[in-house]
C-alpha cells in the first residue's frame, strides 16, 4: 500500500472522534473482562470461609472438576454458539442420545472402546450437522430447530433404551470419566502437606512454564510491534496469580489422588479452543458472523459454513460429554443429560457472552461453569437445599447478565 | 412572527473526557423553518436531544425557555407533552402495525383500555390527508418505501399536536421527489403555525427551506443567519472555519487499458417476482479511472454494484464480466475478492461493519487470509496493518483496539475503505462513501480515492450528489429506472445534463 498520511486538504479542526473512548470507557471494559474472575474469587473465598477451608481440600477441588467436566465440555462449544449468535437447546437430549450409543457399542455389541467412542463423536457430529443445516441452509431460528432437537434426541434415547440403562462401561472409559493419572515416578514429601505425586507436580510445573514463556514471548512479540502492552509488574503480577492458582490446585491433586483425566483433557480442549477462537481464521469468522452478519457476508465470509460447522462441532462435543458422563454413572441412562443445556448457556453468559452475539470466550465460559459448579459444590457442603442451590444460581445468572448489560449502558451513554 | 417560541441559553453538556456543546444559545421564531448546520461531531444532534429531554434536565447546563417559560424535561414524553416532538433519522415506526397503529402508539384511542378502532382509522386518515399521504390507514408500514414511513412520522408528530418539530436529516434516506414533497409539506406545516427545525447536510436544501440557519462547529453556537442572500459556500465556511476555494482535491487522471468490462447485465428482484432492477447495464472500467455511477434512489446503482459483486444481492441475475480480457463467473463474494474486486457499501453500520469489534478486526475482516498462514491469524502482523491504515488514512481514534461503533461516520468510513484497500483489489467500487460524513472528511476521502486510481486501480464512484460525480469523476454513466441512459466524459458533463439522463425514461413512480 502506498497511501501516504493525508496532509493536503483543507485543515480540519481536529474533533474528538470518539467521545469518551478514553477514561471511564477503558475502565469499564476492564471491569467487564476481569469481573467474572473477580466474581470467581470472591465466590471461592466466600465458600472457603463458609466451609471452614473444606471447600479447597484436596478432595473437594477434585470432585468439583469431574463433577463438572461434561457441563465445561458442553459449555465450550455453546460459548462458540453464543458467539455467532446462536443457542443450542438440545444438548442435554444430544448427551443422552450419544451415551445410549455409546452404551449400545460398548456394552451390548461389545465394540473395543476406541472405535466405539469414535463412532459416537461422528454420531454426535451427524446431530450437529443435522441441526446446523435447518439453521444455516434452511432458515430457521436455531432457538425452535434446538427446541425440536431437544424432544427428538430425548425421544430417540428412549427409543433406544426404552425404561433401562445399560452398563457397566469398560474400564478405559471409566478412568476417562472418573479415573486418575497413574504415580509413574512415585511421590514426594511435601513437608507438612504430606506425600504427593511427582508426575502431577511436574505436569504442573511444565503447564505453568510453559504458560509463563508463551506469555512472555506474545508480550515481547507485541512490543516489537510496538503495540500497547500492560505495565510490566501488572503483567508479572497478573502471571504470578495465574500461575499461584495453578500450582495450587495441582499440588492439592497431587496430594489427593493425582491429576483427573478429565481435566487433563479439559485442559486440552480449553488451549485448543482458545486458540480457535483467538487466532484461527474461522474463529475469528465466527465472531466476524455474530458481530454483524452481513458485514461477514459482505467481507467474504461464508456465513451459512461457518453456522453449519459450529452445529457439528457442538455435536462432538455433546457425544463426548455424552460418553463422559456415561463412564461416570458407568451407564447409559435414558435421563442422562437433563437440563445440561441450561447449565451450558448459564456457564457461557455468566461467563461474560453477549445475548446478541458476537462477544465471548471460552476461559469466560470456562469460568462460567466454575462458578455454577462451586456453588453447586460450596452450597451442599454446607448442607443447603437444592431449591436454595438452584435459586442462588438463577439469581448469579441473572446478576452476571445485568452486570454486562449495565456497563455496556455506561459505556454506550458516552457517546 | 418575530416572537421566539424556544430561547436555548449557555448550553453545555459534557461527556467523560469530551465537551460536545459549550455554551450554546440559540432563538426559535414562531412559525420559522430553522436549521442546523455544522460538521459531524459539531453537537446537532446532541443540542436536539438536550431539548427534547433525552438527556433529561440535570443532565446539561444551561436554562431552556419554550413558549416563554422555562423548561426542565425529566424525558422525552416531558417535551413531547409540551408540542416539541423529534423525528430522528433512524425512524421509529414497527414495521408490522398499521399506519394507524404506528400514528397512535403510545397515545392509543381507548375508551377504559379498549382501543376505539374506528376513531383510530379515522383520525389517522384526516391526519395523512393533511400530510399528503395517499394510504389506507390500515396497511401496514412495512408495505411502504422510506419516503413515506418519513410522512408517517411527521402524521404522529401532528397527532401529539406538535408546536415544534424537530427533524434530524429528513431527508437522508429519500430520493429527489420524496425530498422535494417532504420540503412542501414542511412550509405547509410552517403555513399552519408549526415550527420546524431541521438538520441537514444537504445545504441546497437548507438554502431552499430554511428562514433562518444557525452554524455549529465543536459544540459551540458559530452563527445565526437569515437564509436570504446566504450560499452553500458561506455556510461551509462557516462550518468549517475557513473559506473552501475547492471542495475537490485537483488530480491529474493516468487512465490506462481497460480492466473490468460488464455486459448485458440483468438483474431480478429477489423479494418482487418479475420485477426488474437493472436492464441490460453495460460499463466499462479503466486502471487509474474514476467512474461514476449517477442515478436517483431506486435506480439500480446498489442493485447493479452488489449485483457483480459475487451476487450479493438479486436473482435472475445475466450477463457477462469481464476482467483484463477474460471472462469471470463471479458466483460468491468470496470468488469477487479472489478476483481483484471490492465493494465497500453505501449502508456503512448495516452491511459495512461489525460495530463492536475494534478497528483492527475491522480492517483485517475481508483479508485475513492475507494474514493467515495454514488458518491461523498472525496477530501482532494485523495489529500492524490496521495501524498503518490508522495512520496512512487518518483514522482519528487513540488506537486500533478502539471499537468501531464509537467512532465518528467519517472515521467508520475510512475503516471501511481500509479493509477493502487492503485485500489489494483492482476494482473498487464506493457505494455512496461520503454519504452522512462531514465536509473535512469528505475531502480526505477524495483524496484517497484519487490515490487508489493513481495507483492503477480503477474506481466506480456512485454517488447521488452531482456536484461530487462532477468534481470527482474521469467520466460518469447515468442510470434510471435500472438502464444506462449515459456516459458523459467530465469535460462534457453539467449537472442539468447529468440530471435529465437520470430521469430519462422513467415511469411515474407509484
């Protein structure tokens, strides 16, 4: 390009392009991105004071990531949903569905397990492509092609699986599920915490070097470029409670009984779609289509694919919800997955998506569903009904979602 | 006569870290037509939204008197009590009520909670036929184009019996005969004793219009002149400060060998079965030409341009393009930018933008395979690209993570124009780029096309002003009623000549 800065023409008075852009804007968005985490503090010391530090022990903190796993796998592929725009009803039924396939290879035609979960993720895919077809090619709002996906996927369950479940599950997908990482290397004493497993801890302080030099290298990458970067000891500051959080959630593991493999696995898919989302040409797009879909259709972009392909992916990720799940009841049940799709779009617009589309990350859905799953968890620690679990998440909904719209308000009366 | 109906003293309103007004006064005379001038960003529509108590009293600093008393609106149903109604650009009508529902919305004829539908339909007749409307009260205003749903609106200003009508470019959206009705009836509604103030860029029409035109520039009051003996020249200088000799940059033209060729084009309603928006339309562009596209709203222009634009817009869609001497088939946007074309849209917020994304995302949106290598984005390189066209366009905004949607109409169009300069198209095609941005930036944006030509690229300019095709163009095509009706080289070309192909073989419109 060899447009050169504009210096003829007639002098115009140099006018505030955009009002407020500056200041309280800034902060405001700020607050928005980071108050989720904020929030996920605030609500994990709150239960730890509550529960007396039982909410941090190590088993507790274990049984919160597999509680949870299926809801953050599920809650990943809504957030990309979300943000092109969309909502997906019909998880909880795809979960069901996927896990009484699952359960039918595995159990009944006594397929090897890896095989039969492939089979069950390409089922998954086929649901998906199934509903993103009616939304992308067809039409029609995602909100009633889900809504009849949810009945029909329930219904096929119970077809399948009439009144039963069907177990037990092979052992590998039990492990999956609910399984631990083996103590290859032993344990080591830890003081007074007590022994804890040295793969585990070295495990975490790979992941954690490794998140410190990505870190460092995006941010040295951005200053050649002379782009604006956080003040150095925010960013070290920023990097050493990341990094404090990690290591002290793998230490109370390594100390109870090693690293989940759901998590290890959630960790993966977490990296992996924040990746998608962030650097990849169709991530982008896809936050391209849920902006404005016509300016992505103007600009090239191939709306009604990348619609189609977020279905499938959402499928995919229901069958391995699904079959996670399935390992962890250790069978396929025909109510499997009820109400999951509530909990998936909670964890997404908790996690700071917008309603309208075109906003949202997966570490914010991420956080989302922690955020449900520590209530869930901190809340029967101390003994409190259900009807009281499910009032005060519909209420953190509800709060979470008020919160963004409020400071998009602010930010939007400086205009 | 010389009574002022509204008295604005030392108004002031700031927003964090910007004064939009500043001590403005301005007097409203009983019974005038009275505009408002001045630059996007120059406070109009913030002053307007002051008086009619959107940003209610407390909100401003400053006293408002309307009909000799002082005002303190807490909303906009305070000064819509009062007789001072706003029409704004964006119109507020629902597009699946009736024209009656929409006239008495808000303000239902009811009798304890039941609307009284004859007294609904009734009114509502008697209050099109004093705006000039033709319509049955019952159809809905979806059936209806842009010009009228605008008399809708000024029919439910005059049902909340309006003393003072606010309306924030009227005629933004409508074409030359719908304006020049609209004009008419607003000197009838002046006729009856209403008041009118009204916010224009199209100063010819301000000029033909107005009693008097009130100046702004950065959120101060400039002046108050009576329209008499007052030009469109005096009023930019005004509004910009300086006397404007030439409002186009001079620019040498290097025309080279032809490069995009369309023949024979046809192109279908997708909504309208049968209907034909353009008929046969054959163009010819050059490298380092700037072409104009002349025609009136409803034309064909965005028809045609979208058209060829990998079919982004119609059905039924014939003829031949036809690129450096070879055939195209141009199936998708996605095969027009691979072939060297762009088409930056005449409805910037609507098609143009995604209005909360920052700058950078903005500018990368049409080319960021460019940017990818195996599908994933270089970050820190876009980060580069969008703050050279920061720069080299003069984006006013403190960085490229800025968003979008703040910025002012000049500014989203650079944006615009950024990312379609940066998939390096051969062709370009500008829907209308100046439309609703200010005179400085239209200058800027001049510039930069003359810029794209002089690189080689060949320009189609559409535009509906033609004191801007005049100033701008190697050589203009007409287009009426969906047909080429001319091609006029610039030396040859005069408004009246230009504005007689533009109609030429049009049937009255309906």
């Amino acid at each position: 390009m060899t447009i050169a800065p504009t210096d003829a023409g007639p002098a115009v008075d140099e006018q505030p392009a955009a009002p407020g852009s500056r200041g309280p804007f800034r902060f405001s968005i700020n607050l928005r991105q980071s108050g989720i985490y904020i929030a996920f503090a605030l609500i994990v010391l709150l239960f730890t004071v509550l529960t007396g530090g039982d909410m941090l022990a190590p088993q507790n903190i274990s049984n919160i990531i597999v509680q949870n796993s299926y809801i953050l796998i599920l809650a990943i592929g809504m957030i990309l949903v979300i943000i092109a725009g969309h909502i997906d009803l019909s998880v909880g039924s795809v979960v069901a569905v996927t896990g009484a396939v699952a359960g039918v290879l595995m159990v009944d035609h006594h397929m090897a397990w890896p095989l039969a979960l492939v089979i069950t993720l390409v089922v998954g895919g086929l649901i998906g492509a199934w509903q993103g077809y009616w939304v992308a090619y067809f039409g029609i709002p995602a909100f009633i092609v889900t809504l009849a996906g949810m009945l029909l996927f329930r219904a096929l369950t119970l077809t399948v699986l009439g009144n039963r479940g069907i177990g037990p599950f092979p052992d590998a997908v039990r492990t999956l599920s609910n399984g631990f990482t083996d103590g290859y290397l032993g344990n080591v004493g830890l003081g007074p915490l007590g022994g804890a497993d040295l793969v585990s801890l070295l495990i975490g302080v790979l992941a954690v070097a490794g998140f410190v030099v990505a870190q460092w290298r995006s941010r040295s990458a951005r200053l050649r470029y002379s782009q604006v970067v956080d003040p150095l000891p925010l960013f070290i500051g920023k990097i050493v409670v990341a990094a404090a959080v990690v290591m002290f959630v793998i230490v109370q593991l390594a100390r109870f009984r090693n690293l989940p493999w759901v998590l290890v696995l959630l960790a993966v898919l977490v990296l992996a779609y924040s990746l998608l989302t962030n650097r990849a040409v169709f991530g982008r797009q896809i936050y391209a289509v849920g902006g404005n879909v016509q300016a992505a259709t103007l600009s090239g972009v191939k709306v009604k694919s990348v619609v189609f392909w977020i279905f499938v992916n959402m499928g995919v990720l229901s069958a391995l919800a699904g079959v996670i799940f399935a390992g962890r009841l250790n069978q396929a049940n025909p109510t499997a997955g009820n109400q999951f799709e509530l909990d998936a779009i909670a964890a997404a617009f908790i996690g700071g998506a917008a309603v309208q589309g075109g906003v949202g990350k997966v570490i914010g859905a991420i956080t989302g569903g922690l955020i449900m799953g520590v209530i869930n968890n901190g809340m029967s620690l101390i003994g409190a009904q259900s009807e009281q679990v499910m009032l005060v998440k519909g209420a953190v909904l509800l709060a979470a979602v008020a919160f963004d719209v409020w400071t998009k308000r602010r930010a939007g009366a400086s205009r | 006569m010389t009574e002022a109906i509204l008295r604005m003293r030392g108004i002031s309103k700031s927003f964090p870290g910007v004064k939009a007004l500043e001590d403005v006064d301005i007097e409203v005379l009983r019974g005038e037509i009275h505009a408002i001038c001045g630059e996007n960003g120059a406070g109009k529509s913030t002053l307007m939204k002051v008086l009619s108590g959107v940003y209610p009293h407390g909100d401003y600093e400053g006293e408002i008197t309307f009909e000799g008393e002082p005002c303190r609106f807490a909303g906009i149903r305070d000064s819509e009590h009062r007789g001072i109604v706003i029409i704004h650009q964006e119109l507020a009508l629902v597009p699946n009520l009736s024209i009656a529902e929409n006239i008495f919305l808000g303000n239902e004829r009811a009798h304890r909670g039941m609307i009284d539908w004859n007294a609904t339909n009734a009114a509502a007749a008697e209050l099109l036929r004093r705006v000039g409307l033709h319509e049955n009260p019952v159809t809905p205003v979806i059936d209806l184009g842009v010009g009228k749903q605008q008399l809708v609106e000024i029919a439910k200003a005059l049902s909340k019996r309006v003393k003072l009508l606010i309306l924030d470019e009227p005629t933004a959206a409508l074409n030359d005969e719908d304006s020049a009705h609209l004009l008419d009836l607003l000197r009838g509604l002046r006729d009856e004793g209403i008041t009118c103030v009204i916010i224009s860029h199209k100063l010819n029409e301000v000029l033909a219009i107005a009693d008097r035109v009130t100046i702004l520039r950065d959120g101060k009051t400039i002046t108050t002149l009576p329209a008499e003996g007052l030009t469109e020249d005096k009023i930019i200088s005004g509004m910009v400060g300086r006397d404007l000799d030439h409002r186009f940059p001079p620019h040498e033209p290097k025309i080279g060998a032809e490069i995009l060729r369309i023949e024979d084009w046809t192109v279908h309603s997708p909504t309208q079965h049968g209907r034909v928006l353009v008929r046969g339309a054959n163009l010819m562009l050059r490298r380092g030409e700037i072409v104009g596209l002349a025609g009136l709203m409803g034309a064909g222009r965005t028809e045609l341009a979208m058209s060829v634009f990998g079919r982004a817009y119609g059905t039924g869609i014939s003829g031949r393009i036809i690129k450096d001497g070879q055939e195209i088939k141009l199936r998708s946007v996605q095969e027009a930018i691979r072939h060297g074309i762009a088409y930056a849209t005449e409805d910037r917020k609507r098609y143009g933008l995604n209005l909360i994304e920052d700058i950078k995302r903005n500018v990368s949106a049409a080319g960021l395979r460019k940017l990818a290598r195996r599908g994933w984005v270089d970050d820190n390189e876009e980060y580069r690209v969008a703050d050279h066209f920061r720069q080299s366009m003069n984006i006013k905004a403190p960085s490229v993570l800025s968003i979008t949607g703040k910025l002012s109409g000049g500014n989203q169009q650079k944006v615009v124009l950024s990312k379609w300069i940066f998939t390096d198209p051969d062709v370009l095609i500008l829907d209308e780029p100046t439309r609703g941005i200010d005179v400085g930036a239209k200058y800027e944006i001049y510039t930069i096309i003359n810029r794209l030509a002089d690189e080689g690229k060949a320009v189609l300019f559409i535009s509906s002003e033609l004191p801007e095709l005049l100033g701008l163009c190697d050589r203009i095509y007409t287009l009426s009623a969906g047909r080429i009706t001319g091609e006029v080289p610039r030396a040859e070309a005069t408004q009246e000549g230009l504005m007689t192909l533009m109609t030429a073989g049009q049937e009255v419109p309906r």
